[in-house]
C-alpha cells in the first residue's frame, strides 16, 4: 500500500531548535532511541483520514471495519489497521482477519515457549557462549561494559571510565570500528557505533568527539553493553549499503517439523548505525523463504508503506534478485533452532559477510509487524495457526 504521508505528519519538536533526532542532555543512548519510537506516533484521527483518502471508502465503512478487526483474532489497533492497510478495497474478508496486533506477541510467546529459556536467547552474552559452545558462526564479543558485580568468565569486562578509554584507544589504533548494544533489550535501542579514538577522547557516530567519561557517563548510562568489531557485508549486499544488512528468519517448531514461515532482509538507512525497522528510512524486503528470492522492498512511515523495485539510495535492483547464500542460510538457522528446541517460537537474524554467515542475535518469539509490513500480508497463516492454536491461542 503506497503512502501519502507529508513531513508535517511526521513532524517531532526539538528542544532549542536541535534536529529531532539529537541525544537530549544527560539522556543515554537507550533513553533517546525509546524517546524517538515512542514521540513518532501521529493523533489517532490522523490514522482514519489517511484510509479515507487513500481507499476511496467511507469513514463509516472503515469505522465498522475496524472496530470488528479490532474484537476479532488478530486484535488490531487502528494504527496498524492503517499502516498495515488492511483497509485496501482489495483484500478480502479471510486476507484482513489473519493480520495480528503487535501487542499479542509477549502473551503468544510466553503460551508457546519454554519461559525459562528466554535469558539464553535475550541475554547478548549469555546466548553467545551457547552459539560458541555448538561451533556456529558468529561475531566475537570484545569485551563487556557492566559496572554491576556480574561477571563475564573468559570476556574482557570494563568496570569504569579508564577502562573504557584504555580498551578504546587499543582496539581503535588499526582502524577497526566498534559497534556497541545493550546485553539486553529489543529494536537495537542504544546502540552505537564508534570509529575513532584519540587519547583523551572518541568519536561516535552522530555525537561527535566525546571525553571518555562523558561517553561512559552519559551515552552508555548505566546500561550493560556487548562490544564487538563491525562487519562488512558480502559484496552483493555492499552494492545496497555500508551498514551491515541482516536477514530475520522466523522459525516455528512444530509436531511435524519445523517450519520457516516468513523470511526479510532488512537494511539500514545511511544515516542509522542499526537495521531496525522502526528507524526511519530503513528498508525492509519480503523473502521467499524457499528460494531466497526478494519479493518487494519497502521503506515504512506511520501510515504505511512505500514500494521499492530498487534500492532508494543506491538505484541498485533488488525486486527479483536473490539472497545469497540461501540455502546456507535456512542450514544454519535450522542448526541453530535445534539448540533452542524449548522456544517454539524464535527469530534469528543472520549477516551475510563476504567470509561466510554470522548470527547476530537469537530472538525469542519475533515482531510480528516486519513481516506483514514487508509482505503486505497478514501473519497468521495456516503454519502459524496450527502452532499458535496447539500452544493456546483462541483464533
């Protein structure tokens, strides 16, 4: 569904007239990406004129529309009614009723997977030693930032500010860029990347140069933090972006086998460190998770999506063109899965290097909205269906 979105829609104060995006003062990198997602939420009314002018139907008819998806299985807010565009004329009744709302995605997870086992998968180091344990590729973990009484056996961990700048200035002096995460959380909130390093001070992207104790201070606040060395991608990813694509793979094990239902391959926008989708700019492609192949790509605003046959950036085609590596790609995540069999419901997200593949995360459960975003198409299908009804689900 194309949309029709204007900046003023989107539009978000700043203080002093800083761009909407600028860190805040004293604010953490976690706090101002959950500030940024939280802030870019258009007034409802917005939503439903949006589907008037972009359908051609009546106010009444998608009120009425609405309100019944709303009570039905999937649950929908009137924001992903919209942006999902469940309102287009084409789909028919079966098409809408299997789009599912965002905020069933925890209760469906803790009905369908062991809970206990959801630290090894959310919990960034803890994961890594499993992935490490079974042989699987993945990118090193550097070190840890945690200034709890925790330990991390066999990772270099930094307690305080020296720390962080003695560890810096030695892994920055060859050039090699950092890419640092919480431990813990979802949608890459807080993650930065830094790229250079002098004595006193670093240089972060979209910061600047910062003293080593502002950084630790202020940006990292607190948080725990995972730091590995960026990755490059495979040569025919790199003619999309310099950042680092991923592909989300989402995974159901079932009594007959496991099953792959949706696959995208997700990239970041240049001027964002992370591919999350949220971010804006990000682009999103629907993969056939049998053959690999690229089925539409889409970048998301808050009203909906817009189609892409070629890269928005680089002009480069990507309608049509083929994942590489995919059968090595569904190998591993079908390796990895066995590994988490209790969590019968995961996502990995995997990078294609030009050295071979890379696990970045291990998911439990995964967004619902990338798909159904990227597709156009609602999440429950049959597959889905027979897995969520046998673990609970009442759809």
């Amino acid at each position: 569904m194309q949309s029709s979105t204007t900046p003023e829609d989107l539009a978000v104060a700043a203080p002093d007239g800083a761009p909407a995006t600028a860190r805040r003062q004293g604010e953490s990198a976690w706090d101002r990406d959950l500030r940024l997602w939280t802030e870019r939420k258009p007034p409802l009314t917005r939503y439903l004129q949006h589907a008037v002018a972009n359908s051609g139907r009546s106010p009444f008819s998608l009120a009425r529309e609405y309100i019944g998806l709303s009570r039905g299985r999937g649950r929908l807010t009137l924001q992903e009614y919209v942006q999902y565009g469940v309102y287009d004329p084409s789909l028919g009744d079966d098409e809408r009723s299997r789009f599912l709302t965002e905020k069933l995605h925890w209760p469906i997870v803790r009905r369908c997977n062991d809970i206990a086992w959801q630290a090894a998968t959310e919990d960034k180091w803890l994961c890594a030693q499993l992935l490490e344990r079974a042989g699987l590729p993945q990118p090193p973990i550097l070190a840890m930032i945690d200034t709890t009484e925790r330990t991390f056996p066999g990772t270099r961990t930094i307690r305080s500010d020296r720390e962080f700048g003695e560890f810096v200035r030695g892994s920055c002096r060859d050039g090699t860029a950092l890419f640092c995460k919480p431990s813990h959380g979802l949608a890459s909130y807080g993650a930065f990347v830094v790229d250079g390093a002098e004595r006193d001070r670093l240089h972060v992207e979209g910061e600047g140069w910062m003293a080593y104790d502002a950084c630790f201070a202020e940006l990292i606040g607190g948080h725990c933090y995972v730091v590995q060395p960026m990755q490059r991608n495979h040569p025919s990813l790199a003619r999309y972006t310099e950042r680092l694509a991923t592909v989300r793979v989402y995974v159901l094990r079932t009594d007959s086998g496991v099953k792959l239902p949706f696959a995208a391959l997700k990239m970041a926008a240049p001027e964002h460190v992370a591919d999350n989708y949220w971010r804006p700019g990000n682009l999103a492609c629907d993969v056939d998770p049998i053959t690999g192949s690229i089925r539409s790509a889409r970048t998301k605003d808050a009203f909906g999506t817009t189609d892409h046959l070629e890269h928005p950036h680089t002009g480069a085609r990507l309608v049509g063109e083929r994942v590489p590596r995919w059968e090595d790609i569904v190998a591993l995540t079908l390796e990895c899965s066995s590994i988490f069999a209790p969590v019968r419901y995961h996502s990995l997200d995997v990078a294609i290097l030009a050295e071979g593949l890379s696990i970045i995360e291990v998911n439990t459960g995964g967004a619902f909205n990338i798909p159904q975003l990227a597709a156009g198409r609602g999440f429950l299908t049959d597959q889905v269906l027979d897995l969520f009804r046998a673990c609970g689900f009442k759809g």
